[in-house]
C-alpha cells in the first residue's frame, strides 16, 4: 500500500498574511485541514462566522472572549476549545494574544 511522502514546512518561511490592522496570520492547508497561526491585537474583533468543519483553538499567548453557539468562554494562555463543525462561533482579544488553530474542511 502506498502512502504519502511527508512534507516539511517551517513557520519562518510562510508569508505573513495582514488580515486587517489588528489581524495577521500564517497558513499551512492540507488536503483537509489547516493549521493556523494568528496574531490578533488587543481589541481585535473577528465576527460570527462558522465553518464546514471542526475547529481546535490553542491559546499561546493572550486571552480572548470567545462565543461559541450562544455560550461565552474566556480562553487563556495553555487553553485549547473546541469550536464543533458547522457552529457560528466570534471572538474578541482582550490582549495582544497568539493562538494556533487546526480547522478541518
């Protein structure tokens, strides 16, 4: 049975890409998911939104409000949410903050 070769990528090669002023983020797809890195400045704000697939949220850095399916969960530095498939889902950085996401699609 073949499989698939792996692929080495590292962050320091990846494109910056500035969402807004307050939003930058770097992006790694797959053939069904994406990890994702974003910087969001204090007072940044992403709107309700969903997506197809689940979503994992690790806070590296910072503290955001997230609200997730009408429920609100502050997440901090070393926390990690779930956001499940298909769920609208925004968020607000009470701090400059960093966090890594892994979405599928």
């Amino acid at each position: 049975m073949p499989s698939a070769l792996p692929t080495l990528f590292r962050w320091s090669d990846i494109e910056l890409d500035k969402v807004t002023e307050m939003v930058s983020r770097k992006e790694i797809r797959g053939e069904h998911e994406s990890l994702v890195q974003t910087y969001f400045k204090k007072g940044a704000i992403v709107p309700v939104h969903q997506h197809g697939g689940a979503q994992w949220v690790y806070v590296l850095q910072g503290v955001l409000l997230m609200t997730i399916g009408g429920e609100v969960i502050t997440a901090r530095e070393g926390d990690v949410v779930h956001v499940p498939a298909g769920t609208a889902h925004q968020l607000e950085a009470l701090d400059d903050s960093f966090v890594l996401d892994i979405r599928r699609a």
